[in-house]
C-alpha cells in the first residue's frame, strides 16, 4: 500500500551563478576598448580579454554598444577622477597643471594602454558607430563646460586677467591633453611630454 505521506517539495531551482567576476571581466573590456577603441574592438577580443563566452557577454552587459558604455563609466570614475579633483584647485593656474598632469599620467601609465579612450573612440568612429562618438563626445562636452564655470569664476575673482577669453583658454588645455594623448599613442616619452607641459604652464596668462 502506497504511503499517503506527501513527498517534500523539491527545492525551487536557483539560477546559475555566474562563473567569472563582473568587474574584472569589465576592466578587461576597457582595456581592450582603450587600446583598439570601439570599431577596433571586436567580440573575438572582447570575449577573449574578459575569458567569457558570448552568451555569458550578452547575459552580463547586453551587446557591444552596452558593454562599452559601461566600460566609459568606469573609465570616467577611475581614470577620470583627476578632473573633478582638479576643478577644486584654488588658482586656475593650478586647475591647469593638475588637468595636464593627470592627462600625462593616464597617457603615460606603465600598466594600461597609452592614449585617451574619449579621442580614441571619438576620432575613429565610423557611421555605423555615430550614436557611440555622439556620447564620448557629449561627455566630454560636459567636462569642459565644468572647466570653462571654472576659469570664469577665477576671471572674476581676479585670478585671470579681465581680457581673458575662457572659452579659448579652455579650448587651448584640452588642445594640450588631447594632442598628449594622441602623442603618448605614438611612443612619445613622459620626458617629453613633461617638457611639453612646462613650457604650456610657462605661457599661463596672469595678472
């Protein structure tokens, strides 16, 4: 005679959990979009950086487009923060070398790729790609208009001379970074772009 006992229920099925760190496959992704940019990076070396499949790239971060916009935020907040900490400096003159610094030292880091993933991405972008290059570009735009609040602020407290164009002065530091991003990714030294730095910082306009 069968047992009128029920049998216990089976334990509700989990899903699986996730065989790789999220975050470093992410900091991998970036790595492999900073050094080739975002049309030079394909799946093959985004999956092959980050020791997923696919599937497991899809599930985790949506598609190529997805995956790079979450590798732009971690660039921003970990590579970036320089800017924000350079914004706090009490004289523009320091807001300008602790920016040029910074740049240097991204561009020059020992253990990342040389350049800037922003210009990287913004100059190499095709039309297939223009959605991505519009928001590179966008973040940067917000960027500078931070600094351009920045360098008015100092023309009005009298820390930059009243003749001063802030837009252009503005314009002529991210001119300096970019042009040491673009060099750093053709082998210039830090040596040279220190010196590069001195003589910007040696032309700062002041009162």
């Amino acid at each position: 005679m069968e047992s009128l006992t029920a049998a216990p229920a089976a334990a509700p099925l989990k899903g699986r959990p996730r065989e790789f760190c999220v975050d470093q496959a992410l900091a991998a992704a970036l790595r492999v979009f900073w050094s080739k940019g975002y049309e030079g990076a394909s799946l093959t070396d985004l999956t092959a950086a980050m020791g997923i499949t696919r599937p497991s790239l899809y599930a985790a971060f949506g598609n190529k487009e997805s995956l790079f916009r979450k590798a732009l935020d971690l660039y921003q907040c970990e590579k970036m923060a320089y800017v924000g900490h350079a914004l706090e400096r009490p004289t523009a003159r320091a807001v300008a070398e602790h920016l040029l610094r910074g740049s240097m030292e991204n561009a020059t880091a020992t253990s990342e790729p040389h350049g800037c993933l922003g210009v990287i991405t913004s100059v190499a972008c095709g039309p297939e790609a223009e959605s991505i290059r519009e928001e590179v570009l966008e973040r940067s735009k917000v960027a500078k208009d931070a600094l351009i609040d920045r360098m008015e602020r100092a023309k009005n407290e009298g820390d930059l001379p009243a003749h001063i164009d802030v837009e252009g002065l503005t314009s002529y530091l991210y001119a300096i970074m970019q042009g040491m991003a673009v060099q750093a990714g053709s082998g210039a030294t830090r040596a040279e772009l220190e010196r590069l730095i001195d003589t910007s910082l040696a032309m700062w306009p002041s009162r």
